[in-house]
C-alpha cells in the first residue's frame, strides 16, 4: 500500500504509518473479545441470572444511550489538549477496568441483594468514561489517516475485527454452556468471561500505544464551544444521518437485549443457541 508521509511535530513516515494502522486493527481486535461479551449476550444474560426485572434491563440499557451525551464535554476537553492520546487512554483504561466490577461481583457475592444495583452504577460510571474516550479516538484516526487510504483501512478493519466478534461470541456461548450445571456454576462462568473480557479491552488500548498520533487539527478558529456544536446540525445531511443512526442503535438495543432474554426465559434455549443467534443477526 503506498501510504504519504503524515506531517506532524516531526514526520510519521510511511512505514511507521502502516505498522501503526496494523497495530490499531490488531488492538481492535482484542477489543472486540470485550466487546462480544460485555456489550452483548453474555453481559445480558448475567444479569437474567442475578433475576434482574424487565425494569432493570431496561434501565441498564437507557443509562448506557444517555451517556452517550458524554462525548459532547469528551469532544471539547479533546479540543483543548495538545494531544490525545494520553488523555484518551486513560479515559478508556478507567472505563474497560470498571468491567472487573461485574466479574467480581458475580464471582465473590451473586446472591447479595446489592449485586444487580453495584453492576448497574458500575456499568454506568464506565459508559461515562467510554464516551468522554470516545472523541479522542475518532478525531486522532481521522487526522492519522491520509484520504486516500481511509476506505481500504476502515473496510480491512471491519472485515477483521466482525471474524473476531463472531469467534469470540461463539465460544462465550459453548464456554457458558460448558461451567457447571446449577446457580452457582453458570455465575462463575459468567464471572470468568467478564474478567477475561475485561482484560482483553485494557490490552486493546495498551497495544495503542503503538500507534502514532499527528498533531490535531486545531477547531473551528473564532467559534465558542456551542457554535461549534451546533454547526454539524445545520447541515441536512448530518441531521438525516444522525436521526437514522438514532433509529437504528434504538431498535438494535431493544431487540437485542429483550429477544435473548424472552427466547432464555420461555423456551430455555441453551447459550450456544443464543450465540448462534447473534452470529447469524451479525
């Protein structure tokens, strides 16, 4: 792939462009294995496990859409930064590192009557840190990426991490499927992939380490921060593409977390079932 040179401070030179952008797919691939696990079934039927009510995942679920809102005062602190690498990994070590909650919980306290409300604020305070992150994160691939190669990249690194997903909720379903039969043996199992999904997404953003950061394009000169929010709005094409990505994030976390728990509940279907499930949906 010939790749131009990146200008920053000093010069990111071609081939420290390529092994950056390998290094970032193979971090994100990591990071999927969290991903599958704390961010799909595995996360959700913990919590039918614990007996979490329809209001509780219900709320869970709103308590992660709404944090969503942290990205605004994430993107302006990322704007005020030099840089944002420092920044953004600390954010999201913080976030991914609250994941060992749930594991521990689950593992140490299962029937405690505090557990579901513990891995509820837990999860919370880490969908905060996530979308303060997540700014940085977009803003330093955007400026890392020259145009030319921005399609390949993005089509290469999807086509990688979504075989990751796949095999990561495949053997999430048989692992579970696999623990000891019985209230205590299916928490542990659960336990164990929460922790180990932990430890895969903090390695995915230590392994960014690796990956050179340009310097950041300065922000909209002579515009206050709610101008400068407000500005994307204004174009239609934004507003069309945020509304249907709205939409669509809506229904994919309504059906995603009530359809595992209906088909769990009412015709007992195993975890590799659910799994295959995902698997065939994605």
């Amino acid at each position: 792939m010939n790749v131009a040179a990146v200008q920053t401070d000093c010069v990111i030179t071609p081939g420290r462009l390529r092994r950056g952008l390998r290094c970032s797919i193979a971090a994100s691939s990591v990071g999927m294995v969290w991903v599958a696990i704390a961010l799909n079934m595995p996360f959700t039927m913990l919590m039918e496990a614990l007996g979490a009510s329809g209001v509780v995942l219900g709320v869970t679920t709103t308590v992660r859409q709404l944090a969503i809102l942290a990205q605004i005062p994430g993107s302006l602190l990322m704007e005020r930064l030099p840089r944002r690498k420092a920044a953004w990994m600390t954010l999201a070590l913080v976030h991914r590192a609250l994941w060992l909650a749930p594991a521990w919980l689950a593992w140490q306290q299962p029937r405690d009557a505090r557990t579901i409300g513990l891995i509820v604020l837990a999860v919370s305070v880490s969908s905060v840190f996530e979308n303060l992150a997540t700014p940085g994160w977009h803003s330093w691939m955007a400026d890392l990426l020259p145009e030319a190669i921005r399609g390949r990249f993005w089509g290469k690194r999807q086509a990688v991490v979504m075989a990751i997903f796949l095999a990561a909720i495949g053997v999430s379903g048989w692992l579970l499927d696999r623990f000891t039969v019985g209230p205590a043996g299916g928490l542990n199992g659960f336990a164990c992939l929460l922790g180990i999904s932990a430890l895969f997404g903090m390695a995915d953003i230590i392994m960014h380490v690796f990956v050179p950061e340009p310097a950041r394009r300065p922000a909209l000169p002579g515009r206050r921060w709610f101008a400068r929010i407000v500005a994307p709005l204004r174009h239609p094409s934004f507003r069309n593409l945020a509304i249907g990505i709205g939409i669509w994030l809506f229904a994919c976390t309504m059906s995603g977390t009530f359809t595992v728990v209906y088909l769990k509940r009412v015709f007992h279907v195993s975890y590799t079932e659910l799994s295959l499930l995902t698997i065939c949906g994605a």
